[in-house]
C-alpha cells in the first residue's frame, strides 16, 4: 500500500513537469525554455525534457535557478541571501526533502512577502498536498507580484488555479452518492475509473490515465521482467476512495494492492499518479513473482525502490537517512523481522520509519547481491519457503544478519546523530 504521507515527497523534476503541465527543456545551444505543450518543441527528440535526468548534468547542480530564480542585479546583500536561500529550497526539493523547503521558502517570504518564486513552488507544494486552498492563496499572489517576468509559470498557474473546484468537488463526500465505475480500455490493464473522475476531468483524465499506465508498464517489465496477463486497475476520486477503503486501514492511503490495484487521483492528474501506479503495480508483480505479501518490507521496500527510480530520485533523502541513524541510536528501530508479517499495528510515525527501514533494506539488497541471487529469492518464496529460508538460501544471510548489516551501513554514513554523511568507510569504528 502507500502511505499518504510519503506522496508529499516528489522530485520536482517529475513534479513540475507535470503539476501544472509544464515542461522545461534545454535547446541545443544550452538555454532553457519553459513550454506547457511539449508537441510544440521544435526537434523534441534533441530536447531535454524536465525529468530527464541529463537535465541535472546540463545544468550542474540542477534545475535550480536558470529559469526561476531571480536576476540577483542587485549589491545588496539581503538579496543575495534570499536568492541563496531559494537556490538551497530548490535543490532539496530536487533530492526529494521537501519539508525543509517549505520552511525555507517560508522564511524567504518572512523577510520579503513579494518574491514570486517562493510563492510559486509553494503553490506547487500545496498543490501537490491537496492542499488547495493554500496553493490558491499563493499562486493567486504569485501572479500579483510576478510583474511579467514569469509568463511561462503564470499560464500554468492560472490554467491549474481554473482546476481546483473541480479538485475540490472531488474531496468532498457531499457531493458524491454511489460508487459507480465505467471500464477505460487498456492494451496491458483492465481499467476502471470512477464516474466522478471522468466527469470532472473529462477526455484528458482517460488520455492520461492511458498513457501513464503504458508508461508503468515499459518500466516495471523492464525492470522487474514481464508480467503475464491484464492487471486490473481501479481509480477512484478522493472522497469515493476514502469511503469505500478508509476503514481498512490504521493510517491515510492513497492506495493498495489487493489482486487489484486500487488509487487515488485527482481530476487532473499529474506525475504523482504515475509515481503511485508504479507502487501498486511492483506489488503486483511481487505478488505474482512469490503467489503472496510476504516478507513486507521486501514487499514495500520494493515498491518505494521502484517508485524512487522511476522518478530518478535518491532512493533515501538525507532526511531519511538521519531518521533511520536518530531510530538506531535511540532504540526505536523496527527490526525487518517485526516487519516481515505485516506493517499491522503502527501507528503514523512508526509507519513512516518502517518504510524508510524497508526501502533501505530493498536496497542493500539490490547493492550485495546478483540478478540471479534475487530470481532465486523471490523463486523461492514463490515455491513456498519462508521468508528466513528463501533469504538464507538466495543471499546466505538471514534476515536477522541483513537486519545487522543494514544498521552497521547506517551508522557507517554518519559521523554522528547531527553529523553529515561521512565518505568512505573512516566513521565505521564508532
Ligand atoms: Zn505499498
């Protein structure tokens, strides 16, 4: 399943390609240019596309700046902290740390409320949240105070600001009576999308919906090796989803596997929903590979593995690595054994550290061992051996062994609880 939470943590590389539907690419002479209809970019196959990750290289250091930041002509120094301060905001939101974004970009409009570009991806962030009304507030300030200088963003700002009612209709339980589906056809899925959500997003959410979906599919064959036979896939609009499934579970979700995939969307959905497809659909394939669940945090840690490279994201952030080393040095770490049978029983906070233990695990698991060594784990697992025996048989360590080694990995990346990743294996003797 997926976490709510975990869905505010977007690589705006994928993010604001899609959330407004804004397209930023790099022409051959190496400037950039900003589009919401990517058809029209002259020799597209040369173009780099916001979310190609060669991006990073042709701008070093990312995205940041060269199209949104300010012209910092100015001497004074408050500006150039503040430009600083938006550069720093943008690259964590490009590693996937948004929280601490936000509050930089918070603090930048403390000291000046009229900096378009903080309003801006604010926006975005709430948006991304669901959190309209205050996505509302600062675009709606962005565009008073952009002054021309931001036409590209201002199209997709106020195009995106003429969606929220619809967005908000769908969240609202008041406005919608029975669920009732209707089939979208699909080459490789069996589709069926809420009624609400084709009403409010009409044409363009099937077309998207279809070609996201095709998408999911080239990536997990390709990573995880084809599937056979048409998964079914059901979308819902918020409110419908959270009256037909909330009661399952002990935390908010946007979505799960149940033989079915089932998620959230919005009207006009963007590269979350793919991010999440990609979720669901590796549980699949998990349960198709291994006939069940088990173990979750290979389950889980799979999914969000899948999801971070799909996105070409780090697959921890630095603020999840320091959450796993604060559980280890403070006793509130969740052995991969306690989360071999379920994620059954956390609360909010231990959910969000057990699939950061999971993703980490999935990992380690992806760097120590072969393409061949993972066929037999999850072949195994799929003749019926249990978790301990496939892992022992697969990689030669128990789980409780990965568990360990896993935790000496932690400890090794940090100096100290506040310290900084530490290259090279020097703060292994703590
Ligand atoms: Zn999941």
């Amino acid at each position: 399943m997926r976490r709510i939470v975990l869905t505010f943590v977007l690589l705006p590389l994928a993010f604001l390609s899609t959330a407004a539907d804004l397209h930023v690419w790099v022409d051959g002479d190496g400037t950039t240019h900003v589009t919401d209809d990517p058809e029209s970019i002259p020799g597209a196959a040369d173009a780099l596309i916001l979310g190609d990750p060669r991006l990073d290289q042709v701008w070093a250091g990312g995205f940041s700046g060269v199209p949104l930041l300010p012209e910092s002509g100015s001497t004074s120094s408050e500006l150039d902290r503040q430009v600083r301060a938006l550069r720093t905001a943008v690259a964590d939101l490009e590693r996937g740390e948004t929280l601490r974004a936000a509050a930089a970009l918070r603090q930048v409009l403390l000291e000046d409320p009229t900096r378009p570009e903080a309003h801006f991806y604010l926006g975005l962030l709430e948006d991304r949240r669901g959190n309209w009304d205050e996505a509302e507030v600062h675009w709606k300030e962005f565009l008073t105070v952009e002054a021309g200088r931001f036409a590209p963003w201002r199209r997709s700002a106020v195009r995106r600001l003429t969606q929220f009612d619809a967005e908000r209709g769908l969240a609202d339980p008041a406005q919608h009576g029975d669920l009732e589906l209707v089939e979208v056809a699909h080459p490789a899925f069996h589709v069926e999308v809420d009624r609400a959500l084709l009403d409010a997003g009409g044409a363009a959410f099937a077309q998207t919906v279809v070609r996201y979906l095709g998408d999911v599919r080239d990536l997990v064959d390709s990573d995880l090796g084809a599937t056979e036979g048409k998964l079914g896939v059901v979308l819902y609009g918020r409110a419908n989803y959270a009256r037909a499934h909330a009661h399952r579970f002990s935390f908010q979700t946007v979505g799960f596997f149940d033989g079915r995939v089932h998620v959230v969307s919005g009207a006009y959905p963007a590269g979350e929903l793919r991010t999440l497809l990609v979720h669901e659909v590796t549980h699949a394939v998990f349960r198709e590979r291994t006939g069940g669940d088990r173990p979750y945090w290979l389950n889980e840690g799979l999914a969000e593995w899948m999801e971070r490279r799909s996105q070409a994201r780090p697959v921890l952030s630095r603020s999840e690595r320091s959450r796993l080393r604060t559980a280890i040095d403070s006793g509130r770490w969740i052995t991969l054994e306690r989360l071999a049978p379920s994620f059954s029983g956390l609360d909010d906070e231990e959910a969000r550290l057990a699939y950061a233990i999971s993703t980490a695990a999935a990992d380690w698991i992806d760097r120590h061992t072969t393409a061949r060594q993972r066929a037999v784990l999850l072949t195994r697992l799929g003749e019926g051996a249990s978790s301990d025996d496939a892992l022992f048989e697969a990689t030669g360590r128990s789980t409780a062994a990965i568990d360990a080694a896993l935790r000496t990995e932690i400890r090794a990346q940090f100096a100290g609880p506040r310290g900084g990743p530490v290259a090279g294996p020097v703060a292994a003797s703590r």
